[in-house]
C-alpha cells in the first residue's frame, strides 16, 4: 500500500489534525459511552448529571476566572518593569511563575477530588463504610502540599543558580559585561 504525495495534508485540512488524534478522540468517546451505560446501569443518572452539571457550572463560573486572575497577577508581579515576559537569551533567572503554578495545580487537584474527606464534610459515611476517621485527610493534603511547593522551590533554586554566569552577577548576560 502505498500512499500518494500531498495525502496527509489533505487529511490534516479536512479534518484539522492528525489521523492519530482522531483514534485517540474515538476511544475517549468509547470509554465516555461506557462509563455513561454503567452509570444508567447503577440507576443513579439523575445524581450523576446533577453533579455534572454543578461541576461544569462551579468550574467555567467560578474557578476558571478565580485562578485565572490569580496566575495574572502572578505572573505581572513577577515582572520587573522593563524586562520581557520571557527570557532572551542564556544567564537570565527563570520566571518563578511556572514554579508556583505547578505545585498550585497540583495541590487544587487533590483538594477538587478529596475534599469531602479532607474537610470532613462526608464523615459519618465514611466512619460507616471503613470505620476508620477522616481526619488524617486534612494533614496527609497539606503534608502533599507542602511536599510540592518545597520540591518546586528547590528546583527554581537550582535553575536559578544554575542561570548565574561564572564570575559574574545573576541575572547578567555574559554579552552584557
């Protein structure tokens, strides 16, 4: 089989991507399309979709503006006047946006998926399921946290020393001497 000059492109204007994009957004529908059988199957639709729906109303009206104003005021503050956004060239200090948006995410993530437990909102259902308490959520979460932003803080350490010129003051380009 062979293919004919000019036959991925016209794939790629068609349809905007590659033919692997396509597979992997079947089988997202497939494994979607079955967690949705499952969920009719349980009977608990009604719940499933009032969730859903809260989920996707807290998360486009409430969250995605609250860090996205968070992460713009990051990264305007940690901006010096008159300096580019991004670095231009070799020996200059990284932006320590990237640094704390990480750690950010991660920690909110945990906190999105377990904070019935971590806030002990869901305690007498789980002491009933388990027999076991839900405090040591709270302090394993912050435990997580702390674990992220200090690993994350470590590692600008680390950029930022290795960003400094031999001999010369960090944040100075070798050509600027």
């Amino acid at each position: 089989m062979t293919r004919r000059k000019g036959e991925p492109r016209r794939w790629t204007t068609v349809y905007g991507a590659g033919p692997g994009h396509l597979l992997v957004l079947a089988a997202c529908l497939a494994v979607a399309g079955y967690a949705a059988t499952r969920v009719v199957a349980a009977g608990i639709w009604v719940g499933f979709l009032l969730w859903f729906l809260g989920a996707l109303i807290v998360h486009d009206l409430v969250l995605v503006p609250a860090y996205s104003f968070a992460d713009t005021a990051l990264r305007s503050r940690s901006r010096s006047p008159g300096v580019p956004s991004r670095p231009t060239s070799a020996g200059r200090w990284p932006p320590p946006v990237n640094f704390v948006r990480v750690p950010a995410g991660l920690s909110g993530l945990l906190l999105l998926v377990w904070f019935p437990l971590i806030l002990r909102a869901s305690e007498h259902n789980y002491r009933e399921a388990t027999g076991l308490s839900t405090l040591p959520y709270l302090w394993r979460w912050l435990l997580l946290s702390l674990l992220f932003f200090t690993a994350s803080g470590l590692l600008y350490a680390l950029r930022r020393r290795a960003a400094v010129p031999p001999g010369g003051r960090p944040g100075e380009h070798p050509a600027d001497r």
